[in-house]
C-alpha cells in the first residue's frame, strides 16, 4: 500500500508542504486547484507518479481527487483507468461504477456523487426508528428514494445509454433496474444494511439474504417487495426453467460486466458502433480475468 508521506517525499517537499499538499488535494476551492494543477504542470513527471500512487491507493476520498488532477493534466486515460480496475480482481461497487461512468463522462465528479448518496442515507437515518427490523429500514429506503426525491424508471426511454451511469442516474433521478439497484445498494451499505445485488434472468434486483425467509426489492418499481415463490412463479411463467440459483447474490464482477452488456445493447440500438464494440470489450474482458482467476 502505498505511503502518502513517502510518495510526498519523492516530490522533495518539505515537512509543511507535504502537511499543505495533504490538506489541499480535496479542496474544492477554484482558485487552489487551479495553483495545484499549474505547480503540478511544472513537475509532470514526478507529478503523474506522486498522483497516480494516490489514485490506485484505499484512500477512497483522495483516490478520487488525485484521478481529477490527473485528468485536469491530461495524464490519466478513463478507458485505461477502467480496464485496470477489471484486471486488479479488486471489485468495489461504487468504484467500478464510478470508474465505468468515466469512460464515457470523464469529467465525472465522484466527489459529487459520494456527498449525494451520503445525503440519501443520512436522510434515511434521520427517519429510521429504532428498533426497526431489515425490512422496515427498506421500507425507509423507499420512502426517501422513491417517494421523497423521485427516483424511478425510465420507460419512456428505458434504452438511453444514460440511464446506466451512475453520475447521471443521481443527477436525471431516473434508470432502468440494475443502475436503481446500484442506487439503493450504496444507500443500504452507508446505513448498514448488509443487501445483496441479484441479476435475475431478464431483471435486476435487490435481495435480503438477512432474515428465515429471503425477500427482494424492486428499484425499477418504486421498490416493490418480491417472494421467492412470486419471483420463481414468474420466471416460469416467462419460459425459464427457473431454480433457486435465479435469485442467488450476484458478485460485483458480474453485476459491473451486466451493465457493460446492457451498453453494448443501448449504444448498438443508438447507432453508435465505436462505444457499442468499447463496451462489448470491457464484457469480455471481464470474463477472461475470471477465467484466468479460476483455472
């Protein structure tokens, strides 16, 4: 893991420039950033190793604003950044989404997006009474996503490639299944709320794994509680020979390599050939890092 004082170092600072430079990489200030991306400017080389040590480190808040500077300075390729992500095995959820979202919308401030999903959460807290059971926080959960600040599906144009990036499905309060999913999952996780992703054949769900008898929500429908049974007897009734293996938790690798197909699908459906094949290849390398993993 990286040292943020020895990579500091690297840069010859002194003791109070290393203490400055760690408390004015997340700032939000224009006119620091702009000082920080001309000094930055001056040193590229050192600059690009001392900021991408910082962006590849478990940091979350500063990984974030060390990818900005690198992209601000032209020395940070999305595409490359993503790619990386899909070989470390190192699957995060709000990272890899994030990440994804970047190949297409660089200039996606993660910043942002955290302090929104925060708020979401510290929302949900506030109207959590306690002791309140798994299934009376989801209600909470409903409530403020749905209901409070109006997340829904987007069926007026469900195929919008938009739909699927994180950054803009905070931003419209709109997606299709999986992206809502996300949505509700990184709410859930700042609570507490240990939920699974569920990539059921045709539809995207969350499940609770937590108590006797597991139920599944719905993002794309305002939240809708589902059974196993009513889940199973649908799936059926679509042609599937549905098994309980249908509803089991879905790892992150698969759920991010899902919303690489639904964009091969979407851009395909746009026209949009070169994003199409983009995302045809970030699926299969997905599954060729798996399957190296476990041969």
């Amino acid at each position: 893991m990286w040292s943020f004082s020895a990579f500091v170092e690297a840069l010859n600072f002194t003791p109070a420039e290393r203490d400055a430079f760690a408390a004015l990489l997340d700032d939000s200030s224009p006119a620091v950033r702009t000082r920080l991306l001309a000094y930055f400017g001056t040193r590229e080389a050192e600059a690009k190793t001392f900021l991408s040590a910082i962006a590849d480190g478990k940091h979350r808040a500063l990984a974030w604003h060390a990818r900005w500077f690198l992209t601000e300075l032209r020395f940070n390729d999305p595409v490359a950044e993503f790619r990386g992500f899909i070989q470390s095995l190192s699957y995060e959820l709000e990272t890899g989404a994030l990440l994804l979202a970047r190949t297409v919308l660089p200039t996606t401030d993660a910043g942002a997006c955290a302090t929104e999903l925060d708020r979401l959460a510290a929302r949900c807290r506030e109207l959590i009474a306690e002791p309140a059971s798994v299934r009376e926080r989801c209600r909470v959960i409903n409530r403020v996503l749905f209901h409070e600040t109006g997340f829904r599906g987007n069926t007026e144009h469900y195929t919008d490639p938009l739909n699927s990036f994180l950054p803009m499905v905070l931003e419209r309060r709109k997606g299709i299944p999986i992206s809502l999913g996300i949505v509700y999952l990184l709410v859930a996780q700042r609570i507490g709320l240990e939920l699974e992703p569920v990539g059921m054949p045709g539809h995207f769900l969350v499940g609770c794994f937590a108590e006797a008898e597991p139920f599944f929500i719905d993002a794309f429908e305002q939240g809708a509680f589902r059974s196993t049974s009513e889940l199973l007897r649908l799936l059926r009734a679509q042609g599937h020979e549905a098994v309980m293996l249908d509803l089991a938790p879905t790892p992150v690798r698969e759920v991010l390599a899902r919303c690489c197909r639904n964009l091969v699908n979407h851009y395909t459906a746009a026209g949009d050939e070169a994003r199409s094949l983009l995302f045809n290849g970030f699926a299969a390398e997905f599954e060729a890092v798996y399957e190296r993993h476990t041969a």
